[in-house]
C-alpha cells in the first residue's frame, strides 16, 4: 500500500504538470519552463521508483516491479531490464579498483593517469570536466545511448529486448504526439524535462561516490560491507529534495541493503548508530568536490589535478589502467 501511494502522488502530478505545460505554451514559454522544474524533479522520483524495482525493494512480487519499473522506463528513457543489470554489476563492484566497468563514473587513480598519452590525458579531463559531465554528458546518455547501448555484449538477450521495447514504445509515443499536440510542442515540453532531470540524476550519482575520502581498494583487499559504509556518501538534502529524490542521499544504507526501499532508508539511519559514522555531505560540500578527479592510492583519497602533480610517477606494482577505459568513459 505504501508503494502504491508512493507510485499515485509521483505519476499523478507529473502528468497533470506535463498537461500544465502544454496549456502553458499558449500563455508563455517562460511559464512552460518554469512548470518543467517541479516536473523534472517528479521525473527523479519516478526514476527512484524504477529503481526500487529493479532492485525488488518496491512491490512484494518482482513480476510486478518488473512491469512497473519498464513502464517508468519510458519515461526516463531508460531501458529497465539494461539498467537493472548494469546497476547491479555497479553494487557488486563499486570502489573496486580492480573492477570498474558498467554503471561507474570513470575514475583514474593518479599513477594511471600519469601512465597515459597526452592525448588520453586530454580525453579524460573532458570527460570529468563537469560541463561535460553534468551538461552534455546526461544528455548524451539518456537521449542517445539508451536507444543504441553499444558497450553491452550481444549475449544479453534479455536487456536488448528491453532497449528494443522501451525504443518502440517512445516511437509510439511520439507518432501518437506528432497526430495530436505536435512535433514540436512535444520537443518544448518534453526536452527541457529530460534535461533538467537528466543533469540532476547525474549530479546525486556522482555525489554518491565522489568524495575525498570515499573507498577504493583492490582485490583482494576489497570488501563490500566498506565499500557501501565508506564509499557511498550520505547526502543530507532538505526534505522536500529528499521527497523529490527519494531519499537516495541515504546512499550508504541503500549500498549496504539494497532490498530496503527508498522510504524506509531515513528510519534505518536513524535507528543505526553505526550507520551515522559514513561521509555526511551538505550541498555546500558537494559543490566542493567537483575539483576531485583522481584517486591517490597512497594517500587513499580523490584529489584533483593540481595535487597529483605532487604524487610520484608510474611505479611497476601499480596496475596501469585499461587502454580503452579513458575512451570508453567518454560514452560510459
């Protein structure tokens, strides 16, 4: 019942603000944007209970999480079943150094770094700077590469089914808006929402991890219990973003039990002295940690580019970094 509620007071105001928003496009296009902002965090909150599905936290029976989270998906032109399997390589391998592939933001330690080509050097300070990261990068990937996910092996049957059905779907969509309200009208509604959300959803999964004092370790010095209690941030939003993002700023908790759903994370952190020791961070100091770019493996912290000019080259024990990742991050 509760999952139901949560499901009605999200999807309801949503589509009610989306029809707001096409009335408004008669009145001004100014008033349109504005009503994207509250849409655009209800998007958020939609994609949060997309991703209690996915995880099997929201509804008893996973048949109907499953249902429920591809339906949502097409809102936040996300493939569930794509999505759901490269979040869960993300929780099993998050802060593992020796396994960052799907469902991370591409981090370098500074030896790695030291270790590459000017010209990969280059590629990766694009990739982390966060006009791209927060600006061209979310668009990118919820635009483009949900529609055509290129890293994903061929063998996953299952999750390009879901990327073929979710694409036909938004066709569908979008026929039925071209005979109805126009191309358009859809674009200036609809992108703005996409945008907006898209840059903010990018921004929480980043904060999340990306800290100075956050973990990462190698196997098999790796552990998962650390890794979620350190290398998952609480951040500690006011309520009303809370409400909006479905607490995931309660982000620890979430990475330690993942079947705990999103409106019962603040009361396990209350609850749970030990859970009160993990990373808080206030907005004022997430802001800060967009100049962290790298993790120092002997410091055992992100820095930015500035500090690892300090750190030693490139010593033979230090594993180097994958040649395609730096490349790959761009697109990741």
């Amino acid at each position: 019942m509760r999952s139901s509620f949560q499901l009605a007071n999200t999807l309801i105001p949503f589509a009610l603000l989306w029809i707001a928003m096409l009335w408004s496009l008669d009145v001004s296009y100014w008033l349109t944007l504005a009503l994207a902002v509250p849409a655009s965090g209800l998007l958020i909150r939609l994609f949060i209970i997309q991703h209690d599905c996915g995880h099997g936290s929201f509804f008893p029976r996973q048949a109907v999480n499953n249902w429920i989270g591809s339906m949502i998906g097409v809102l936040t032109l996300t493939p569930y079943e794509y999505w759901r399997r490269t979040h869960a390589i993300h929780h099993a391998t998050s802060g593992n150094l020796s396994h960052r592939d799907f469902g991370e933001v591409t981090t370098l330690t500074v030896k790695e770094y030291q270790a590459l080509t000017p010209l990969r050097r280059f590629l990766y300070r694009l990739y982390r700077n966060p006009i791209v990261m927060f600006g061209i990068g979310p668009a990118y990937q919820f635009i483009l590469k949900h529609r055509i996910p290129w890293d994903m092996p061929r063998s996953w049957r299952r999750e390009w089914r879901s990327v073929a059905l979710t694409n036909a779907a938004l066709i569908a969509l979008c026929v039925l808006a071209s005979q109805t309200i126009g191309w358009m009208n859809l674009l200036k509604i609809q992108l703005p929402i996409t945008l907006l959300s898209g840059t903010l959803g990018v921004w929480l999964f980043y904060i999340q991890h990306q800290y100075e004092d956050t973990y990462w370790r190698l196997d098999p010095e790796w552990s998962y219990y650390e890794a979620g209690l350190r290398g998952s941030s609480y951040y500690d939003l006011p309520r009303i973003l809370n409400w909006f993002t479905g607490n995931i700023g309660v982000h620890h908790v979430h990475h330690l039990c993942s079947r705990i759903p999103n409106y019962r994370l603040l009361r396990c952190l209350h609850e749970n002295p030990i859970l009160q020791t993990a990373t808080r961070l206030t907005i004022k100091d997430s802001i800060r940690c967009t100049r962290l770019k790298l993790w120092d493996e002997d410091a055992r912290k992100l820095v930015g580019f500035a500090e690892a000019r300090s750190v030693p080259a490139h010593s033979p024990e230090t594993p180097r970094p994958n040649a395609t990742r730096v490349s790959a991050g761009l697109t990741a």
